[in-house]
C-alpha cells in the first residue's frame, strides 16, 4: 500500500532567531491545546546546536502559557558509552538549554552508558509505549537522518520503537563540524535512537532546520523520492507536521 505524500506546510524566516521565535510560538500553542484536553502531554526533544534558538525562545515564550509540571519529557537518541555528564552527551545539552530552565514534570533520560545497549532500547521503548506522544520537536541531519536513522539504517516500518545503530560518516562528520567533539576519533560510533516508527505515531511535529548545510537534505526531504535514502521525506506522510527553516536551510526550496 502506498504511503500517502503531500506537501509539508513550512516557514520560511530570514534569520535562525526569527525561525526559533516562530516555532517556538507554534509548539507552545500546540502544547496549551493539548493540555486544555486532557491532563498530561508527553513530548520527546531533539537535542543538538541547530536547536538552540528555538529551546531559548520556548523557555521565554511558554513563561505563563504552559504548565511544564503537567509534560513528560523525552529524548529521541543518545550515544553509545557516554554518560550523562558526558559534555557531549544529549542529555548534557538538554540540561543545559532546556531542563535547568523549566519545572518539568519528568524527563525519561536514555542511558547511553547502559551495560546492555539492546535491553536499555527496550526499557526506553516500554516508556515510550505507556501512552501516546503528543508532540515531537525535531531537526533534520545534513544526511536527511531524524534521530540517528541514517540513510543505511532507516526503516520506515522498523518493528522496534528504540534501537541500536551504527552512525554513518556523514553523521558523525556532522557532530564534529557542530563543534560536539574536538576530532572524528572522538565521535562514538553507535547510538540508541527512537525509531521512524515513533516519529509516524506521533500526533503532532514540530521541525526546526537552520543552516546551508542542511539546505539539500531539506530539498530532499520536500521534493525528493519518498524512500529511506532520505529519512526525513516520511514527514510528507505525516498528517500534523510543520517545518521551519531559515533563508539558507531554505535555499534549495526558494531559488
């Protein structure tokens, strides 16, 4: 059976900030919505530097908007034999930009540093199962990964919800040219991530994309084939999605 493929509704700003004050605005009208309806929200983050504008503005613009005591939080993957402490780790960054900044009512971390890498996706996994998520805030890789599913790794139909996988070149370039590591050497080769599965399940996403180095994953990802080559093109499957980009992630969409 086909998948369904329609156009992803997307903004278009002229500079990171104003892309990070737009979404910010749209995941905290989503998240007020949600909690008018029923009595918690379940919200899974991604955590790396293209985040950072949107994060700043969603703990300044939810100030008396949401009730974060009333949100349980996620993460969507985590390196392999890092520790939460780790400076590089996911974890770390979210403190850093987000959980120190907000009363969150719980945070389920992913324990990269877990002696058995396949029964810790399978604990994470159970959380995730415990009742639906209700929002997504994510990113695009410069490989059109979400999460760690890298082009090699991708399933769109994957039979797990958390797993472990081996980072390609591509990504793992990716978080030394962020600045997350000092060498390639230094960056792990394997990570526990949330699977395309949850992304699709999901009920609503929110993805933000800045830079020139993520223009031609968005074009891939918007107008390219609809298959694992480019992860991120099953969000034109998805029936509550919107994107945002800034002037250069948006490059290849508006020349």
């Amino acid at each position: 059976m086909a998948l369904p493929d329609q156009p992803i509704p997307t903004d278009v700003c002229r500079t990171r900030g104003e892309m990070g004050q737009q979404a910010a605005a749209h995941v905290c009208a989503l998240l007020a919505r949600t909690l008018a309806l029923q009595p918690r929200a379940r919200l899974v983050f991604a955590c790396a530097p293209s985040q950072n504008e949107f994060l700043a503005e969603l703990i300044l613009q939810s100030r008396g908007r949401v009730d974060w005591s009333r949100v349980d939080g996620f993460h969507m993957d985590e390196y392999i034999g890092l520790g939460a402490k780790h400076p590089a780790s996911f974890r770390t960054y979210l403190r850093r930009h987000f959980l120190d900044h907000v009363a969150l009512g719980s945070f389920a971390e992913i324990h990269g540093e877990a002696p058995d890498p396949a029964q810790e996706a399978a604990r994470y996994a159970s959380l995730l199962k415990a009742a639906p998520i209700d929002l997504i805030c994510l990113g695009i890789g410069e490989n059109g990964h979400i999460a760690f599913n890298d082009p090699p790794v991708a399933d769109f139909d994957d039979p797990l919800l958390v797993k472990v996988v081996h980072l390609d070149h591509a990504c793992r370039q990716q978080q030394l040219n962020d600045g997350c590591f000092a060498t390639l050497a230094d960056v792990p080769k394997q990570a526990l991530s949330l699977t395309i599965p949850v992304f699709r399940q999901a009920r609503h996403l929110s993805v933000v994309v800045p830079g020139l180095r993520k223009a031609q994953a968005v074009a891939a990802a918007c107008l390219g084939p609809l298959t694992p080559k480019c992860p991120a093109a099953i969000l034109r499957t998805h029936p509550s999605v919107r994107l945002f980009l800034d002037e250069f992630s948006a490059l290849q969409l508006t020349a």
